[in-house]
C-alpha cells in the first residue's frame, strides 16, 4: 500500500488523531477492506449541519464561505476578505495556518480581536469539544487573529417548542475560554507527531483497547477487529470483567476464559454458547404468564427524536411518537386482529395517534409491550400533552406489562440469544421461522429515518413504498410478541 504524500490536517482529522493515531494513518491511506454501510451516521451529519444552520440565527446578518463549490485556496481567499472589508459575523469561516485547515461555525468580531461560536447538537460540553475548539483557536492566532472568547454552542434539552422555534431559547452558549487555552498550548507538540505518524510508511502498531470507542466510535473498528474470533470475550454482554485486560493476556476466546471469574449471567452466557445450552424455569415462566389477562393488547410504538422539536409542545430529543403497532387478543391463543396507525407526512400526528389508539385499545385490557419504560414513557408524555385524555391514558398505563421480563430475568434463555434479551435476539432463537432478516426497515434507528424521508417526499411511488415498509416492520414487532408469547404459554403448559 502507498503512503499517502499528503501532510495536510484538519480539525477531524487531529481529533481522530488525538483518539488513536493509527485511526488518522489509517484515513491517510484507506485500507482495502469492505466496511459496513452506517446509514445512521449520514442521518446525523444531516441533522448536525440542520442545527448550525439554525444556530447562525444567534447572530443574524452574517456572511456565509460556502464549502460546496468552492475549493480550499478559494474559502481562505473569501474569509480574508470578508475580515479585510469589515464583516462583522462570518458563518463558516476558513482559516489554515501550518496546513492544518479549519472552519469556524460562527465568527464574532469582538473589537480588534473575534470570538469563535462552535456550534454543537449535543446538551453540554464534551472534553472532546475543549479540543475541537482549541484546535480552532490555535490556527487563527497562527494567521494573526486575535481570539478575545470562545464559546460552545449547544442544545438546551429543556426548551419547550410553542410556536417558531425561538433560537436563543433554543440553543445555550457557554465561555470555555479558559478550558480551551490550556489546553491549546500543547497543540504544537500533538500536531508535530500526527505529522510524523502520517510520514511513517507503515501502518501504526497500535492494538485495540477501550480509545476505540472514547470519545467516538471509531469508522475502523471492523478493519481492527478483524483478528477476534467469533464466541470471543467481547461477545460477552454487560458489565463484569474487564474485557481488555484478559484480551491483553492473550485470553481471547470464551473458551479460554476462567469462568469462575464471571459474574452470574455472563458465565451463564459463556457456558451456554460452549455447549449450545438451553435453560427454562417453568415456575418463573408461570408466574410471568398469571400476570396477564385478556383481551391482550400487545403494543408497539416508533417514534422520532431531534434536536430541532418538530411540533409545539415538544421538546429537543423528546421522543414522539409517529407510528404504532397493535395485535389484540381475546383470549389465550386466539387468533390476533390487527390495527395500526402511520403518520402522514409534516404533520403532528399525536393527537390523531393517541385517539385512535384509545380505540383500539379496551380500557380493561392488558396492554403488553417490550421494554415497558419506553412505552411508558410516550404514554406519559401522551398523557401530559392532552389533558382531557389524560384519565384514559392513565388507565392504559396501569395495566402495561412487560414481556421482555422473562428473558432479561433468564427464567428462559437460548445460547443463541448470545447474552441479549432483545426481541432480535429472542425472536429467531424461539421462533426461528419468523425474523427481522431481509425487511428493508429492521430497527427503529432504520424506521426513524424512513419517517424523516417520508416527511421530505411528496406523494408518489417511493413515498407508498417507504410507508409499506415501515408498516411491514412495526407489524412484525408485535407479531413476533404474539409469538413469543405462544411460546411461553406452551412452556408453561408442558412443565
């Protein structure tokens, strides 16, 4: 493999650096691999740059430097004459000082100095974000700016939409002046040996260990991992050893491990994997099914979460419910009848949703979810949002149950749950003709974007299409409740 020639930085790729140096060597000079697709990375960037957009609003009148359409040469050229003729505000403003490249998000003329407004989709201060903006910091001083103040700019979680959306409200800034100095005077030594990694002509040897995914998962962990064995150490689920400290012994593989060292559910984990082992506490799974009663509703919401709110009423990161999922049965085994509900496109659709749910849904019945707290959680904020439903809401939420207790209780586990209690580990290991395998959409991250495409498309094919596939996945959620549950009631009649 060539090494890259190219000596050139930018803030992300130091802070990639900072993280791991072989990441930066790595994105230097791409390895010849086939890395997964991250959708959901994309989405983000999507949101991120709808967020510091809006920021801009914090001081209006400003002048853009594009970065589509312009080369480098031609965004430094435009900033220095934005700075030569007196522009006050400066959106994206492009500096580069010791080849290293960077864009400030908002660009404040503060006297004969300027203050640096990084924007951020976050709800506070991250130390990764010192650093970011040290970076910044370190590269206007070196083309002569004076930077009097700098400030992180971030989502404040506690902001209630009514109305347009109010950006000072909105967002929260915080001086972290100080913080970013400190740490801008070891920047020169950093940057001196990103530069020496990026001249070495091989790879780092730098191995795996937990700044993979501090502070940011890293794009090349699949490239890294290549060597781990399947049914290894890292396969196991939750706290309880320290993974890399065995991994570092060289005990990689579960086999090799000491099981007496595990806590109680990864040796289970670890013994049921070996030895493809499976086990059931009838009792337990008795008690489990006496608490349910019919008509059973078993219920399913999606929902979205931005840092923008969306409607009024709402706030950032809230989740909002767009679509549900419900199978009802009558009685014990009995086939279940089906109803759901998808939102149409740009509008609020919780009022329509919750009122036809109620419907749906008998006030006396059991209403069975997986993972209780999520359901819960929209039904509250349901409930909150329309007063003059709330009672009924209410009583729903009384007789909420959860089904994914047994499973996350291990009253049944299947070693081909691989230590999970999620309902896409349950499923195909108890019900193995029914999966989430070869859906379009197959999780709710995949759902929560569709309905983003969904709200972006005019009437059409592809808006018809997305919407069938969106019904298709949520269908099979509380279908594969159905199911499992059948499972569970023949445990309990065969014991």
């Amino acid at each position: 493999m060539g090494r890259s020639s190219s000596s050139g930085l930018s803030k992300s790729l130091i802070l990639k650096g900072l993280q791991c140096p072989k990441a930066l060597w790595l994105a230097k000079n791409p390895p010849t691999f086939d890395f997964p697709p991250q959708p959901d990375l994309e989405a983000k960037f999507q949101l991120g740059t709808e967020v510091g957009i809006l920021a801009q609003q914090l001081f209006p009148g400003g002048i853009e430097v594009p970065y589509e359409g312009l080369s480098f040469p031609a965004q430094l050229a435009r900033t220095k004459q934005l700075i030569d003729s007196g522009a006050q505000v400066i959106y994206e403003a492009s500096f580069s000082f010791s080849a290293i490249f960077v864009k400030v998000d908002i660009l404040v003329r503060d006297g004969a100095a300027w203050q640096i407004h990084e924007v951020k989709m976050g709800t506070g201060v991250k130390p990764v974000n010192l650093d970011d903006v040290a970076v910044q910091h370190y590269v206007l001083n070196g083309c002569g700016l004076s930077v009097s103040k700098s400030f992180l700019v971030h989502i404040d979680n506690s902001y209630v939409r009514q109305g347009a959306i109010e950006v000072d409200k909105l967002f929260a800034g915080e001086d972290i002046s100080r913080k970013v100095a400190a740490r801008q005077q070891s920047l020169p030594e950093i940057v001196a040996e990103l530069r020496e990694t990026m001249r070495e002509n091989d790879e780092p040897d730098i191995d795996i260990g937990p700044h993979c995914t501090d502070p940011y998962q890293c794009d090349f962990i699949p490239y890294c991992r290549q060597h781990i064995p399947e049914n290894s150490i890292f396969d196991l689920r939750g706290a309880g050893i320290n993974k890399f400290d065995y991994y570092q012994q060289g005990i990689i593989r579960l086999e090799d491990l000491p099981l007496d060292k595990l806590n109680k559910a990864q040796r289970q984990q670890a013994e049921a994997t070996l030895n493809r082992q499976d086990s059931t506490d009838t009792d337990k799974v008795k008690e489990f099914l006496a608490t349910l009663w019919y008509p059973l509703c078993h219920l399913d919401f999606e929902t979205f979460n931005t840092p923008i709110p969306k409607f009024d009423g709402t706030r950032p990161y809230q989740q909002v419910p767009f679509q549900y999922s419900v199978h009802v049965q009558q009685e014990a085994g009995a086939e279940p009848q089906h109803f759901e509900y998808l939102a149409p496109p740009g509008v609020d659709p919780r009022r329509e949703l919750i009122e036809q749910l109620l419907a749906v849904i008998p006030a006396e019945a059991c209403v069975l979810t997986y993972n209780q707290t999520f359901e819960k959680g929209v039904l509250r904020n349901l409930a909150e949002q329309f007063p003059d439903l709330a009672e009924a809401i209410k009583l729903r939420l009384a007789n909420v149950r959860d089904l994914m207790v047994p499973f996350r209780r291990r009253d049944v586990y299947r070693w081909q749950m691989r230590g999970s209690y999620s309902i896409k580990e349950v499923l195909p290991a108890l019900v193995p003709e029914l999966s989430y395998a070869g859906l379009e959409i197959a999780d709710g991250m995949a759902a929560m974007q569709a309905y983003h495409e969904m709200c972006a498309l005019k009437s059409g094919d592809e808006l018809d299409r997305l919407r069938q596939a969106m019904l298709e996945y949520c269908r099979l959620d509380t279908l594969a409740m159905v199911r499992i549950l059948t499972e569970l009631g023949d445990i309990g009649e065969h014991s």
